[in-house]
C-alpha cells in the first residue's frame, strides 16, 4: 500500500478501557532534499529554504550556512557568529510563543491582540537582528515584547503566571487529573550525541532521518530537554503541566537573553563540523529542538548532497518520545481524556501538522 505524500503526523491511540495500550505513528513524507538539490548551485539553496521550511526558516538557514563553510574549511569570524546565535535564540523565542498561545486556546479580545502584538515585534526583532540593525530598534523591540508578556501573565523565570492572566488559563487546561503517566526512563539529544547523528545522516541519508536511531537510542529533544540539561532532576510526578511550564520559563529566560546579549545562552546553539574534503554539516539548537544538516559540493560550488534531519523525526518516531510518554498512561473515559492526551501531543510541537484517533483494542 502507498499512502502517498502526507504532510501530517498520523497518530492512533490504542486503549484498553482507561489504559493507553499502544500508540501507532505514521510519520509524514519527506522531500527528498539530495534529489532536488544535486548539481544546483549552493547560492541558489539560500533563497529557496526560507520558503521550504517555512517554520524555523532561520535555524534551517543558518545550519545551511555553517554546513556549507565547514566543506569549504572556512571559520565563521565571531561576530558574525554572534549575529547568527541571536537570530537563531530570536526565532526560537517567535516559535516557543506560537506554541504556547497559537491554536491552543480561545482567547479574549484582548489578549489575542497582544498575541498578534508579540507575533509582530519578534518578527520585527529577527530583522533587526539578521540585518545587524540598529541598537534602538533592537531595544523598541524588546520593551515591547516584555511589555505584551507581562500582559498576558508572563512573570519572572521560574515565578508562577499572573493570576487571571492567559497564560494562566492556558495552564489550566493541562488537568492531571485527565491523564496519569507512568514514570518512564528519558533519553535527551545533546551537543554530545552531534558527531554520532552526523557521521549517521551521512552514511545512511534518509533511510537514517526518515526513523533515527542511536544504536537503539531514540532521545528526546527540544524544550524538555534544554530544561533537563539546566536542571538535570526532574520535578517529582511531572504531569503534562510540566512541559508548557519548561516552554514558559525559556520564553522568559530568552527575553532577557536578548536584552543583555553576551551573557553565556546554552552549549551548541550552532555548531559546525568538517566531515572531509568538501563535506559538511552543522547542527542548530531551534525552538522544536535539535536540527542537523549536511552538505557536500564540488569544486564549482554546486550541491552534491544535502541530508536534513528536524527535530520532529526524534519525537514523533514510532518508538519514540512521545510514544513512550503516552503507553501505560490512565486517563479520565469520554473527551476529557482524549483532550488531556491532544494537549500533550501538542505540547511535543511538531513542525507539521498531526491527526488524533482513538480505538478500543480489538477493534480495528
């Protein structure tokens, strides 16, 4: 059977009265980026990936850029790293916010207005930041992107939303009561596990990306995961409110972030790597999560190869960690329950779209 192109994540939850079973994932198709690309030139990749991945288009840009130096053995010069670096933190901050508030919840009036606000100025931030722009509309920016977050409830890192607020309400939603998790044992994608991933994507292209694996290990990767790595114990009996929590904390601790600029951030936010004469690859530290890329081209600049792998391939894989989060899980019967489960799904952000069934077990 050939299902065809899909765009979205197909994802079917198996219960057993008020026991997750199973959980099933189709995964989405993707481009198959070497075939499109091979023997066009690198320029050429440059204008077209911002429309290719219209999501992360920035992470997906400047992990090409780095790729494609490190085949030439070039070095990137610090300040222009930089630059890159907050474009990049920028981004993550656009997309964590989107994710937070974006089709999540109903909003007042008001506070969809500030959402559209805060859409906009970190819109505005990222051209700043890319163009190098002036240290006044930087600032603009960022005095209003704190002033819509304090109206929508954000406190400081780690303080408990404004009470009332929309951001508290979003909280709400995420009853743990609805759904109980067992307690499982993670794996995270670090800087650590970059040459491994690598050295895999390029023996192994898209049979590799399409379902990645480390010797059996399929770690979890994005917010959750920077959290870990911050603060390597987790909260006792984290609950599904834990994640949204995570993703809350990092909108702020970002904001600050980019008012001060040249504070230490995380580890391998960009990192390039030299794979060989004419071999490439960089890894990017985006909002869903780790991003890989690697290139190799010729002598007259042109693309022999371009592997890709996203964040949403690690979380979303059949054995993965969404997966492993949701077996074994209780939940509250009827649509209290399969809304619990829908919330956390989203909460793991995948870059596409996905579709939610449930089925009894013995009845396919």
């Amino acid at each position: 059977m050939n299902p065809g192109f899909r765009s979205e994540i197909d994802i079917t939850v198996w219960l057993a009265k008020d026991i997750i079973a199973d959980v099933a994932i189709l995964p989405r198709s993707r481009l198959p980026l070497t075939r499109r690309f091979a023997g066009k030139p690198v320029s050429l990749l440059l204008s077209v990936l911002p429309r290719l991945f219209s999501l992360c288009s920035v992470a997906h840009q400047v992990a090409f850029l780095g790729a494609v130096e490190a085949a030439r053995g070039e070095d990137c010069p610090p300040e222009t790293m930089h630059r890159r670096v907050t474009a990049v933190v920028a981004e993550r901050l656009t997309e964590l916010f989107r994710g937070l508030f974006v089709g999540q919840l109903t909003l007042d009036s008001a506070s969809a207005t500030a959402v559209r606000a805060m859409m906009q100025a970190t819109a505005v931030l990222g051209g700043v930041l890319g163009e190098g722009g002036p240290v006044l509309a930087r600032c603009d920016a960022l005095s209003h992107i704190k002033a819509v977050l304090a109206a929508l409830g954000f406190a400081g890192e780690g303080e408990a939303p404004t009470p009332g607020s929309a951001l508290a309400a979003h909280l709400s939603s995420f009853d743990g009561d609805a759904l109980l998790q067992p307690v499982i044992e993670h794996s995270f994608l670090s800087v650590a596990d970059d040459l491994d991933v690598l050295m895999r994507l390029l023996a192994d292209g898209a049979s590799f990306s399409d379902a990645p694996d480390l010797h059996g290990r399929i770690p979890e990767t994005g917010v959750w995961a920077r959290r870990v790595r911050r603060q390597p114990v987790l909260p006792p009996n984290a609950g599904p409110a834990e994640r949204p929590k995570a993703r809350i904390a990092e909108v702020v601790r970002l904001c600050s972030w980019l008012a001060a600029g040249d504070e230490a951030l995380e580890d391998g936010v960009v990192q390039s790597y030299r794979l060989g004469a004419g071999r490439g690859a960089a890894a990017v530290e985006c909002a869903r999560g780790r991003l890989y890329q690697v290139v190799e081209c010729d002598n007259e600049n042109r693309i022999v190869r371009f592997e890709s792998l996203a964040p949403t391939e690690w979380n979303f894989h059949a054995r993965g960690p969404l997966v492993r989060s949701l077996q074994g899980s209780a939940l509250v019967a009827g649509r209290q329950g399969q809304n619990a489960v829908r919330t956390l799904v989203g909460s793991f952000d995948p870059c596409v779209g996905f579709n939610l069934s449930f089925r009894e077990v013995g009845h396919a």
